[in-house]
C-alpha cells in the first residue's frame, strides 16, 4: 500500500489512527495546521498538493464545529483528485440525518461531497466520544452546580475503538457507508454527570435543565444513538478512570 494521509492527524481521534498506521509499518503523512513538514490549512489548501503527492489514502478526521468543513472537504477532494488518491476513508457522526444541529447537517453535507467526489470512499459514523462527554462536563462542573439537559440520553464510545476500526477501513478497499459504531451503553447525561462527579471527587448538585427547540427534541428522542449497534467496549466509567490516573489526561 502506498502513503496514507491523515488530515487533523495529531487530533483526539487522528493520532491515535496515525499511531496504529504507523505501528503497522505504514508510511503516514500527518496534514493538519500546525504538523510539520505538512502544516496545512485546508480551508485555503496551500500546501495541499505537496501533502497529497504520491499517496494513494487519505484518511479524513479533520473537523472543527466552528465552520468551514464544506470548504475544506472542497479542496481535499479536489487536490486527491489530482493527486490519484483511489480511497478516502471519512469518520462522520451517528445522527448528522436526523438531529438539526448546525454541525451535524454540515458533517452530512461534507458525506455527500465524499459520496460524490468520483473517488473510492468509505464512510463511518460513530456516537460520540468519552472525551467530549468528559470536555463538556468539566466545563459545566466549574459552577456550583452542574446543570445537563434534561431527559437527553448518550451512548459514548472510547475514541481507541474507532481508530482501530477506522484504520482496518483505511487499509481496505473503499466499502461505501459501513454499519455504524456505537458505544456499549445509552445512559441519560444525569448519569453521566454523576459518574463523573463521583470519579473527580467533587460535590455538586446535577440540574436537569429542561430546554426547547427542534435540536434539544430530537436530543431527546435519541436521534444521534444507535443502540442496535452498540459494538463499543469501554464504559464510561473505564475512561474517567484512565483521564484521572493521567492527571486528566486522554
């Protein structure tokens, strides 16, 4: 197999995908803003070409929530049209087709630009990771009470389990949209919030916070869980036990 690409290759998800190509002897680049000798922006593509010369993969995990996906999805297809890549591997979000939320139709939007770039693609959605459950909480935990949205259920799924199954896509053939992944349990965020709270060793009262809008109802109804495909291993309460052991590390 010829040079694989990783864009967003040193994020939560791309290092350890980079980590598992390389460990099995694959030559990877790693593309992303600041990762030398391939500090690309994707969203202008300079540098692009150079990154993408010669490689016949390319693995997509770069994503930011404050925009610009569709452009920079634009220009990567473009430039591994030029370049001859045969396979661009997409990690994508259970949900992006039901739940209304401006960066789940963005990640659909960039499928369909993958879907019909001409190129050989696969396509994996998976729940989200223990990290961000753990980001979010920490983030609300800073209060004297730590409020969650009310009724809402989660199924997270350890970020290790989807670059192993990621990486053994990328070493494949283009496979289309393959079944989702989800994590091993959907548990409410009351839950969540209290597990975390008991693994951190603080104290706080949990508030369910009942919201409104289309995107807290289809929250609500489950719309970004696949409980049918519930194939993760690792809990929740497994994660924390690691963040903390590394001093809130992932």
């Amino acid at each position: 197999m010829g040079t694989i690409v990783v864009t967003g290759g040193t994020g939560t998800l791309g290092r350890h995908v980079t980590e598992r190509l390389r460990g099995a002897g694959h030559e990877v680049r790693v593309v992303s803003r600041h990762s030398t000798p391939y500090a690309v922006d994707l969203r202008d593509g300079k540098g692009l070409d150079a990154a993408l010369e010669g490689a016949a993969t390319v693995v997509h995990c770069a994503s930011s929530p404050t925009g610009g996906d569709e452009r920079a999805a634009r220009r990567l297809i473009d430039a591994a049209g030029r370049a001859g890549v045969t396979h661009l591997a997409y990690i994508s979000i259970v949900g992006v087709d039901r739940v209304p939320l401006g960066y789940y139709r963005t990640k659909l939007a960039v499928e369909g630009l993958v879907e019909r770039s001409g190129l050989g693609w696969t396509i994996l959605r998976t729940t989200q990771f223990h990290d961000l459950a753990v980001r979010l909480l920490e983030g609300s935990a800073r209060l004297p009470f730590l409020p969650v949205p009310a009724g809402v259920p989660d199924q997270p799924i350890e970020v290790r389990e989807v670059a192993e199954r990621l990486t053994e896509l990328a070493l494949g053939g283009p496979a289309g949209r393959v079944p989702d992944m989800g994590g091993p349990e959907v548990r409410t965020l009351e839950d969540l919030a209290r597990t975390y709270l008991r693994a951190a060793g603080r104290r706080r009262r949990v508030v369910p916070v009942r919201l409104a809008g289309r995107t807290y109802r289809a929250f609500r109804a489950g719309g970004h869980l696949t409980p049918e495909r519930a194939v993760g291993a690792g809990t929740f309460e497994e994660h924390l036990e690691r963040h903390f052991a590394r001093g809130a590390g992932v």
